[in-house]
C-alpha cells in the first residue's frame, strides 16, 4: 500500500465515528486558536515596537553611566557605604528604590573618547523647557536630544539634522499640530516655534527653533519633541544661567556614537571595556529587550491555557484511536492476513491521527485569523486609532506554520500507542474477534 493509499485510508476511517473524531477536532481547534490568538497579540506588539524602538535611540547609540557605586546592582540595601569625596552622586529611579547614581563629567568624556571603536562622544543633558509656542497659547512639552540619525516614523517631514553646523531644528509630535495652530502636519513645516525655559534665577527666556518634521504618535514618546544639537546647545546655556561652572558640567550620562558595522562580539567587548573601567554600557537594543522579555512571560501564560487544552486534546485522540483498533480488530486481522506489515499497520493508525491534529490546527488558526482581522479592524476605530500601524494581532506565516506542525507532532505521539497496539494484533487472534 502505497503512502497516498494510506492517506486516503486514514481519512475515511477517521469518518466511520464521526461524532468522536469531530469532538476531538474540537478540542484541538480550541487549544490551537488559542495560542495562535496569544502569539498574535505578542507578535503585533513586538512588531509596533520594533519599528518604534528608535523613538529610544539608534542602533549605533551607546548610553554609558558609572557603575552603580553601591554595589547592589540597584537593589535596595539597608548597609551603609563609604563616603567618597571624589564622586558626586545623585538619587536614581533606575537604581530602584532609595538608589544612587554617580554623575560624570569631563573626565569621564575623555576616557571614553580612548575608546576605539567609538566615533563621538557628548553629554547627556537634561533639559526641561517650561512651554512651547507657535502662536496663541503656550503648551507644556518635554524634549530630547537627537544624537544620531533616527528613522522616526513621521507622519510629515523628516528628523532634525544631527550636524554640528545645522541651524536650531524640532520636530513635534501630530498631537501638538492643531493646539500649536497649525491647520495640518504639512502646514507645521518650517514654520518657527518659541520654547520657554526658566534658568536657576529664575529669568525665563525663550528659543526660537524651525519645525521639520511631525512625528506619528507613538507607545514610546507621545508628547515628546526632539531637538538637533544646536537647539540643545542654547537651551541648556540658558537653563544652566546662575549655576556653578562644576554644576553644569555634570551629567547622569554620556551618549557615544559607535563605529558603523560593529559585530555583535565587537559590541560586547567595547561594554567589557567600559566595565573594566567602570561604566556601564547600554545600547538600544538592550533597554528594549526588558520589555519584550515582559511581552513574552504574558505570552508564555496564556500560552500554557492552549497547551492544557492541547493535551487534554491529545487524551481524547488517544481515545479515539483505541476505540477505533478496538472496533476494527477483524479488519486488522484481515489485514494481516492479506500480507500488511505491522509497519504499514502502524503508519495507516499513526496518519490517522496526523490527520485530526491537522485538521483540527489548521482550523484554529484559520478561525484565529479571521478573529484577528475583525479585532484589529475594530481597534484600529477604536481604542488605537491614535497609534498608526500598530496591529493587535499579526500572524507571521512560520510562527503559524510552527503551530500546525507542532500540534501534528503531539497528534503522532498521541497516537503512537493506538497504533503499535494495532501493529502488534496477532492475525488469527483477530480474524477470530467477536
């Protein structure tokens, strides 16, 4: 008997119980529409993000502060540290709770600059703006440097130019378009905008800074506005007004820009270096990996539902088949009498279930799907109509390739045991079958 004979075999065995072998469809189709539904909502976030993870920086974007000086890795500790006059150190939220950070300076610039695979060095400033106008009323806004080229997703324009020799340039985001005053995102561009920002007397002045480029909006930055470093430059002169020389040149980071085509093992060395000289490195990729790892232990949860579904599932095709070796005794007998191997015995049982974890897989992800669709299109009306591109499910075709192939496999285990008992029927014993 050839394969395709087998195949056509097992399938209409599968129908002699229709009723058992529907049920246990069932109960594979559940299981599978639920973890696909669960790897879709992970994989549609993972997607967004990916594309949105250089609202955080670019790739070549190393973010480097000092070590953190207690010792605990950010953990809180009740044991009092050494006091160290060299270092200034400053209370961190990224340290955990009641945590410190030791600020850098000049120094530290220098060092780092000795570093070879690293083209540029700058301070991380923190700047904090009072306002930003176009015409009519003033809005509250944060900002940030741009230190590198990012590929932001704009909804018009471009990102500030990075260069030392641009001119002051902001990009805003779409939600600031119409309170600014602007008819569109279009109309935006090139115009001027003022940012107010008040220094340690207390004098309150204002930068002006052209607008070339709107920024879609994002899980990552919704009301964030990033400046070129010329904009930088002038707004943190006129916060730093009335502080100490020693006050301004102190900053809870440095950004260097890596060489381009740096390997994998090239960027870990340089993060060794660093750490042998007590910094700690991070790049992008790193600071977004904390939340992907979230993303999947929510995915792996609700992933274990659809597995204890599946092998509840997989019990039933146990089931289904033992029943079914049970009926067809005679027929195996005369199987064997008629010259079928216990090996061809084996591979028409084992098809058979191949067959219901196929059918039963293939529409759990169908139904997941087109549940998928019909959620996404309702949400993208909804709830995240404000976030462009962002699709609550997507199913990759390999990771759902993946899910069908896996649930065959747990189908062919399951029915391993039916179908070696059939393989072993002695064929008189059989034949003889009441």
């Amino acid at each position: 008997m050839k394969f395709f004979d087998l195949l056509s075999t097992a399938s209409s065995n599968m129908l002699r119980n229709k009723v058992r072998t529907i049920l246990t469809i069932v109960a594979i189709f559940i299981g599978t529409m639920t973890l696909s539904l669960t790897n879709g909502v992970g994989a549609g976030i993972k997607s967004y993000l990916t594309r949105q993870v250089t609202n955080l920086g670019a790739d070549n974007m190393l973010v480097i502060q000092h070590a953190d000086p207690s010792g605990t890795n950010g953990q809180p500790t009740t044991d009092p540290k050494k006091y160290d006059p060299t270092q200034k150190v400053i209370a961190s939220q990224d340290r955990g709770p009641g945590g410190r950070q030791v600020v850098m300076g000049q120094k530290d610039i220098e060092a780092i600059k000795l570093e070879p695979n690293v083209l540029s060095v700058q301070a991380f400033r923190t700047i904090s703006p009072d306002y930003i106008v176009a015409s009519g009323d003033k809005y509250q806004v944060s900002v940030s440097q741009q230190f590198s080229t990012l590929n932001l997703d704009m909804v018009g324009g471009r990102s500030v130019d990075v260069s030392s020799l641009a001119p002051a340039e902001v990009t805003i985001p779409v939600s600031f378009v119409s309170p600014l005053g602007f008819t569109d995102s279009n109309a935006a561009l090139g115009k001027i905008v003022r940012i107010g920002v008040t220094n340690a007397l207390g004098v309150q002045s204002e930068v002006t800074a052209t607008v070339v480029g709107v920024q879609q909006k994002s899980l990552l930055g919704a009301t964030v506005s990033y400046v070129n470093t010329a904009l930088a430059n002038k707004l943190y002169d006129l916060q730093s007004k009335g502080l100490t020389i020693a006050s301004q040149n102190q900053f809870p980071y440095i950004v260097a820009i890596m060489k381009d085509g740096l390997t994998e093992a090239q960027v870990t060395s340089l993060k060794n270096d660093l750490k042998s000289k007590g910094y700690d490195g991070s790049t992008t990729k790193d600071r977004v990996n904390t939340i992907f790892t979230v993303i999947s232990a929510i995915t792996t949860v609700f992933n274990v539902f659809g597995a204890i579904t599946l092998v509840a599932a997989s019990f039933g095709i146990v089931n289904t088949l033992l029943m079914s070796v049970q009926e067809r005794t005679r027929e195996i007998g005369l199987m064997k009498a008629l010259g079928m191997s216990p090996r061809k015995i084996f591979t028409l049982f084992s098809v058979e279930a191949v067959l219901i974890g196929f059918w039963g897989s293939l529409l759990g992800v169908i139904v997941a799907a087109v549940f998928g669709n019909i959620i996404n299109s309702i949400a993208a009306k909804g709830f995240l109509k404000d976030f462009s591109g962002l699709q609550l499910l997507v199913f990759p075709p390999m990771s759902v390739l993946s899910i069908v192939l896996g649930i065959m496999l747990i189908a062919f285990l399951a029915g391993t045991l039916p179908a070696f008992r059939a393989s072993r029927k002695n064929p008189i014993e059989a034949l003889r079958y009441e």
